[in-house]
C-alpha cells in the first residue's frame, strides 16, 4: 500500500487558511447576452484557482482532487451556473469547513467604431469568482476590467490649448442574489458610460477625431470616475456588494492615479 504523506499528523497547530492549485486551464461554458435576451451559450479559455482550509492536524491537502473535481465538471458542459455544486464537492471530497474558486477568462464583445461603424472584437479580462463557508452560505462574484480614456480637468483648465489624456483601467467586482443575474456586457457597458471616452479597438480618421473631442469635452479625474461608477452601482437594486478600482496610467507623470472604493449592503 501507498503512504498517504498528505494524511499524516502536523504538530506544528497552524492551521492553513487557504491552500490549492491555480493557473488550471480549462476550456468553461459561459452564457452571453444577445440582442433579444435570449442567453447564447459559448466556450471560453479559462485558468481556474480553486483552495479549500486546511486543519492544523493535517500535514497536505490531496492536489489531485482538485483536478478530478474539475474534470468531472467538464465532462458534463461545466457552466458558471454550476459555480455552486463544484464548490460543495471541493468541501466534501477534500473534507474542508470552506471552499473557494476563480475562473479568469477573456471575454470578447463586437464592438462598433463610433462613426465609421467598422465592427471589431474587444477583448475585456472578466472572472467568475465564488466561495462557499462552513455552513453552506455561498457567495458568487462577478468581475470585469475595463480599459477607458480620462482626460485630466486640471490639464484642460491651466492649459491654453490642448490637455493631457491617458489610457485607464476600472475594474469592478459585485455580488447579487443568486436568484438574479447580471450580464457582463451590462457591467462593461456602465463602466463605459463612466469614462472621459470609451476605448476601441479600431478606428478610422474619424473616429479618432470623434473620442479626442469627446474626451476633451468631459474631461474626469480618477475620483469623478470612481463616483460616477459608485452613484450607477448604488442605483442597481440587484446589487448587494461592489468593490471598484481605478487606475489611470498617466502620460505625463512618472506614477499612476488610482482610486478604490468598496460597499457591502
């Protein structure tokens, strides 16, 4: 018989918190918004992270069960949905008070330059996040990253032409119910609405003219946008828990601008 090194005694009493694999790519079923609300199932590249609690009394967790419980999932056309189930297996088949696990993944919208009308794709890095304690209550995340354009009101006030613009990333992460449902298309697009100019990836002469003059005539500090992007996350009834994040990459400092802010209801 083998010896199981992983089910010996530990005497050290330290218990782990959070101990697992990552980085596990897997092919994950995710549903889509369509035009008619009607949900579109596809399949995207996803890198897993998945770890459970570890008792003082145990020297190692079983690795392997990680990846068996993933695997089963993707026999059956594992869905974000299932999120919940895989999370109980990794409590029971691991013997864990909790469980928790995160797919990364790139998620791709067509996207319509602003005049010309030339589609392309953008590619956006979302997750699907949840946890699971030792009395069974669940938690699921939804998480996205959002590159926008700021355009610095300061710059714009002091300057006798022009002003200083740069690339940002807002990144929002919220919870809801799990009887309700929010689309990522949704989550990207009030992000958008959020931005001095949206970011595209093509554009044409006038294009380019188009978002310049926008992101000139609504010029935002990274706390303009991270109170626009609050006051939207605030008016949504579904949402109970948000946690937001910006930051401008600025083209005329040597640092960056960032902001955060975080809510639970």
């Amino acid at each position: 018989m083998i010896k199981d090194v992983q089910n010996q005694k530990d005497l050290r009493n330290i218990p782990i918190q959070k101990v697992g694999v990552k980085d596990v790519e897997i092919p994950l079923r995710i549903e889509r918004k369509t035009q008619d609300n009607t949900p579109l199932t596809e399949v995207v590249y996803a890198k897993a992270k998945m770890s459970v609690s570890l008792p003082s009394h145990y020297k190692g967790t079983h690795m392997s069960r990680f990846i068996e419980i993933l695997n089963k999932y993707q026999q059956e056309s594992l869905v974000s949905t299932d999120i919940k189930q895989v999370l109980c297996d990794m409590k029971k088949k691991l013997d864990a008070k909790d469980a928790y696990l995160k797919f990364n993944f790139k998620y791709f919208i067509k996207k319509q330059a602003p005049i010309s009308r030339l589609e392309s794709l953008m590619c956006y890095d979302c997750a699907f996040e949840g946890e699971i304690d030792e009395e069974d209550n669940y938690n699921f995340f939804l998480i996205t990253k959002v590159p926008i354009t700021t355009l610095c009101p300061c710059s714009k006030e002091i300057s006798e032409y022009g002003a200083h613009n740069q690339r940002a990333l807002l990144t929002i992460k919220v919870s809801y119910d799990n009887d309700k449902h929010i689309w990522l298309e949704d989550l990207i697009k009030m992000a958008q609405d959020c931005a001095s100019s949206e970011i595209y990836p093509l554009l044409k002469r006038e294009d380019e003219k188009f978002v310049t003059e926008k992101a000139y005539e609504n010029p935002k500090f990274v706390e303009d946008v991270i109170r626009d992007i609050v006051s939207k996350l605030n008016e949504n009834e579904i949402i109970n828990f948000y946690e937001v994040e910006m930051e401008a990459f600025e083209s005329i400092h040597a640092h960056n601008a960032w902001a955060y802010q975080k809510f639970q209801k």
